[in-house]
C-alpha cells in the first residue's frame, strides 16, 4: 500500500499546551484503583472473594496488555488528541468512516457518564453521614431534587474549576488525593501480615458450583468481566493527553506505569480485603465492605470517618480523571470530523473548555432526571468496550495498511499474535457480557437499549457533520492520515 504523508493537516492539527510529564498523567490514571471502592464490593458478594480477586486481576492485566499496543498508536498519531478512539478512527477511516464515530462518541459517554454516577454516590455518602436528618427534596417539576443530588451537583462544578485551567491543574489534585488514597490501599495490601482478624477461609470461590449459570460458571464470569472492564481498562486514558506531553516517551511510560499499577493494586488489595470480610457480609453490606474491612485492620479511633473520607477522595478522583478524560475524547472526535465543529474551540488556557461543559451539563441533566445514574453507567460501557475493541483490532488494521509509517516505539513481534488474542477476547467479553449482564443483577435489556440508543446518536451527529457542514461521503474519508 502506498505510504501517505505523516504530516497532519491544520484541520486536524491541535493547539494543546505540551505541559505535562509521565508521571502527571499517572496521577490522574490513579484514579482507576480507586474505582475498586465503588464496584469490588458487589462483586465478591456476588462470587466470592476468590473468584473476584481472579476476575479482577484478569480484566487489569488485559487492560496492561492493551496499553502496549495503545502506546505504539500513540507513537503514531502523537500530534492528536483523543486517545482510543482517535486510534480506532484512524485505522477504520478508509474502510468505514462511521467507526470512528461510534468509537469516539461510545468512549466519551463512557467516561462523561461517571460524574454524575461518581458525583451522586459522593453526595450520597456525605448526607448520610453527617446529614443524615437533610431528607427534604426541591420539587422541579420534572423531578426531586435531595441534598445528595445538590452536593453531587456542587462536586461537579468544584472538579470543573481546575479542569479549565489545563490537565497539569487536574493531575495536581489527583497527586495530593491518591497520595491519601495509598495509605488505605497499602494496608489492606499489608493485611495478611499485620492484621490477626485475615483469614484465608474467607477467600471463597463461587464460580462453577452447585447450581452455577449455565456454562459451569463461565457465563456468569464474563458478565462481570464486561461490567468490571471499564474500571481495568482505564488507564487507557494516558494516551489521550499524547499531544499535552513535553517528550514523545512520555505516553508509553504513563501507559506502562499505570497499567501495571493498576493490576497490582487489582491483585493485592482484593486479596487482603476478602481475608478480612467473609462473603456473608459482603453481601449484607456491600458499600461498607471496606470500611468493615479498614476497621479490622486499624481497631481504633474514628475509623468510619477516616475510609470514608479516604472513599471520597478516591471518587473525586474518578471525577476529575473522567472530566480531563472526556474532554479530550470529544475535542479529538471534532478534530477529526466525526462531531459538530462547534467543540473544535480552546480557550485561552489551550484546554477544550466547550467539550467540558458539554459533559458538565450532561451530568447536571442526568443527575436532575434519572433517578437510578447507575443504570446509565452499565448503559454507557456497552460504546465504551465497543470503542476498546475497535482499536485494538484496529492495531492490527495498522499494521497492514501502513507498515512504514513512522513509530517511534514500536511493540515486539508479540504484539500482533497479541492484537487478535485481545479482539478475539474482547469480542467475545462484549457480545456474551452484554447479553448477560442481567444475571449479575446490573443490567438488563432497558439497559441495552439505553447504550444502543447512544451509539445510533453518534451516527446522527456524524452525518450532521459530514454532511451539513463539511459535506463529505460518510463510508469512507477522503482526506489525508494524519
């Protein structure tokens, strides 16, 4: 295939301040072990610590593995913002243009949709613990709106402030709050040492035994992989902040560094926690599973308060990481054609102030009308994971079209044996868990029809671009790679 021209042109070309290193980028993938705060929990009460801890640490090691190959792409395509999906449409552009849309609209919705989901349980914890006799509601007419919903709101708008001023800002309130977040993380890490109350009787397994779903338990573990992916694959988002790092090394060592943090904190902590809270009583609590847990190692003082200031901390994180996150995603798909021009704009501070505000109000309207956020959450994976496949099949694409096309770091020669095991797993991951996801109690078909409604919205505003204001075909791109 004929070689094409690695310049990108100024239609597609980002105007991203080059502020950041490595290790900032990390700080605000750091967010992606406080996610095992808000899910874990349901997990091992639904299969057992055991068999948790395995599903877990699987879906981050996957999550590890992928960054390899999204760190060569990154190589690629250094001067564009976006990340995943901005792979995705690059190697899909010539094929079927549309692709990149779906991906790029199904990746942003997946990380927009976590602050009001994050936002709203943040709001939550912090009423019933201090405020827990502020039970009245602002009647809107359309909707109720609680202390919860107003603090979630307020959180939004707090994390929003740093976010304009660039994701250097952003990466210095995830270094001060996961700094706080590793003391609670290294203690249950250290448990089966320094704690008498760990039993190893408490790590059971429930895959696969009497009365298992069908498949001996497979099917149930695959669904829980498909809800547990977004979380392990989130250290994905070092690659969107490509074009904001000052060395071309930058994005694979925050993608190699994140990714095997990642996994570490999914394969120790689950270990420690599940030896310190039996499945019974996960089960009857399971958001206070790491504050019961907490207790049994540090018996003392005012342990509540601590974890749960410690559990907020980890979901502002959430917050401030899928804000950043988004934003680029969004900027990137308007680079590149696949949604209105309109969140093409920077403000003055170089940072994609439109596509910021444009998840700000979305989450505001949805924590306002959905009295149920998380049901939006398990909707919005379905774009997100569709997204993930896309690249890393599309890794593969890349390979073959454009084999000299300039990368400055380039994977092994395991890397595209790698690329189909990872599209061959992820396909089945997405079709199988998906169709599953009732059996875990999470999801459903109103679900289903909630995140396919959001993948044929991308569809509507990429003809709206291509057609109404840069009147191009839709099927294929005609303009130059990037």
């Amino acid at each position: 295939m004929t070689h094409e021209p690695q310049t990108v042109p100024a239609e597609h070309s980002s105007a991203l301040q080059r502020t950041l290193r490595w290790q900032d980028a990390f700080a605000l993938a750091m967010a992606v072990s406080g996610g095992i705060f808000v899910s874990f929990g349901a997990t091992m009460a639904a299969i057992g610590a055991l068999s948790a801890l395995v599903l877990w640490a699987l879906a981050s090691a996957i999550g590890w593995l992928q960054n390899n190959l999204f760190a060569e792409m990154a190589s690629m395509f250094k001067d564009k913002p976006g990340g995943v999906p901005t792979y995705a449409y690059e190697a899909w552009r010539g094929r079927f243009a549309p692709a990149g849309a779906i991906a790029s609209f199904g990746y942003w919705f997946g990380w927009a949709a976590v602050l009001s989901i994050v936002s709203v349980t943040a709001g939550g914890v912090i009423q019933a613990r201090w405020f827990p006799e502020q039970t009245w509601a602002l009647n809107l007419g359309v909707a109720q709106l609680g202390l919860g919903q107003l603090l979630g709101i307020g959180i939004i708008l707090a994390i929003l402030v740093p976010n304009l001023f660039g994701a250097q800002p952003a990466a210095w309130v995830n270094k001060v709050v996961g700094a706080a977040l590793l003391i609670p993380l290294l203690m249950f890490i250290a448990a089966p040492a320094i704690s008498g109350q760990w039993d190893a009787a408490n790590l059971t397994w429930g895959l696969g035994g009497p009365g298992a779903d069908a498949w001996g338990g497979w099917q149930n573990a695959i669904a829980w992989l498909y809800l547990i992916g977004w979380t392990a694959y989130g250290t994905e988002m070092c690659a969107a902040f490509t074009p904001e790092y000052r060395s071309t090394k930058d994005a694979r060592k925050a993608l190699f560094t994140s990714g095997g943090y990642t996994f570490l904190m999914f394969a120790l902590v689950p270990l420690g926690v599940g030896g310190l809270v039996d499945q019974e009583a996960a089960s009857a609590d399971v958001g206070g599973i790491f504050v019961n847990a907490f207790a049994a190692v540090l018996p003392v003082g005012p342990v509540a308060d601590i974890m749960l200031l410690i559990l907020l901390g980890a979901l502002l994180m959430g917050v401030n990481s899928g804000m950043a996150d988004a934003s680029r995603a969004l900027y990137g798909a308007a680079l590149d054609g696949l949604v209105p021009r309109q969140l093409e704009k920077l403000n003055r501070h170089g940072i994609p102030a439109r596509a910021l505000w444009t998840a700000v109000v979305m989450n505001i309207v949805l924590i306002i009308l959905v009295a149920n956020p998380i049901s939006i959450l398990v909707a919005a994976n379905l774009g997100y994971l569709l997204a993930i496949l896309l690249a890393v099949a599309g890794f593969l694409v890349l390979r073959r079209d454009h084999p000299r096309m300039e990368r400055p770091f380039r994977a092994g020669a395991y890397a595209v044996p790698l690329a189909a095991a990872l599209t061959v797993y992820g396909a089945a991951v997405l079709v199988i868990g998906a169709l599953s996801s009732e059996i875990t109690g999470y999801g459903g078909p109103l679900e289903l029809a909630i995140g396919a409604g959001i993948l044929l919205l991308s569809l509507v505003l990429f003809v709206i671009r291509r057609k109404v204001q840069d009147n191009l075909p839709l099927v294929r791109d005609p303009r130059p790679a990037a």
